[in-house]
C-alpha cells in the first residue's frame, strides 16, 4: 500500500530515504487524472515494496511540500532519490512510463 506523505513527514520519510528511489504522487480528491493513476500507483507501491518508496501527497491538506517543489499542475509524481528530484511525470500517464522512471533509478 502506498505510504501517505504530509509536510510533517516528508523530509523524514523522502528526502532522508537515501539512494532509495521514492515516488510521490502529489494528487486531490476532486481531480479527475488524479483518480485515474491512483491505482496504478497502489500497485506500483506493491510491486516495488522493499525495493522504492511509494507514496502520495494530497495537496489540499499539504500545501508547503507541493509549493516548494513547483507543482502547478496535478497529478504530478516526482522521483527523488539522495533527496533530490530526479526525475518528474505530469498528468495521467501509463504504468510502464512511472515503472520505466523507477526501474532507471534501481540500476
């Protein structure tokens, strides 16, 4: 099950990961693409357990996190790894395209 990211916790829990490699979903219960790769990512979550970090944020109820890394559109899901953003997807895409994003990061 994907691991739900708050403001509160986002450093400790995704940019503390390490070379770990952590996808977040930043997504809102009203947006439509939102509720479309919301499953996708509860499988990538299971599919990826033990080897990335999945998870997402809901961006009415954290507004600091999005903000700070420039997301103006949602869904939006970023890949940090070491902290950083590595790579970025935006709007409602195929799972091949985020696990082809995480299986760049595993190598």
């Amino acid at each position: 099950m994907a691991l739900e990211f708050s403001d509160s916790n986002f450093e400790q829990e995704v940019l503390n990961s390490g070379d770990t490699p952590v996808l977040v979903d930043f997504w809102a219960e009203w947006c439509g693409p939102c509720r479309m790769i919301g499953p996708l990512v509860e499988e990538l979550a299971t599919e990826y357990e033990g080897k990335a970090i999945i998870g997402k944020m809901n961006i009415d109820n954290n507004p600091g996190t999005p903000m700070k890394y420039g997301v103006r559109s949602i869904p939006t899901l970023l890949v940090f790894k070491n902290g950083e953003v590595v790579d970025k997807v935006v709007g409602a895409v195929p799972k091949t395209t985020l696990s082809d994003k995480l299986d760049n990061q595993l190598r």
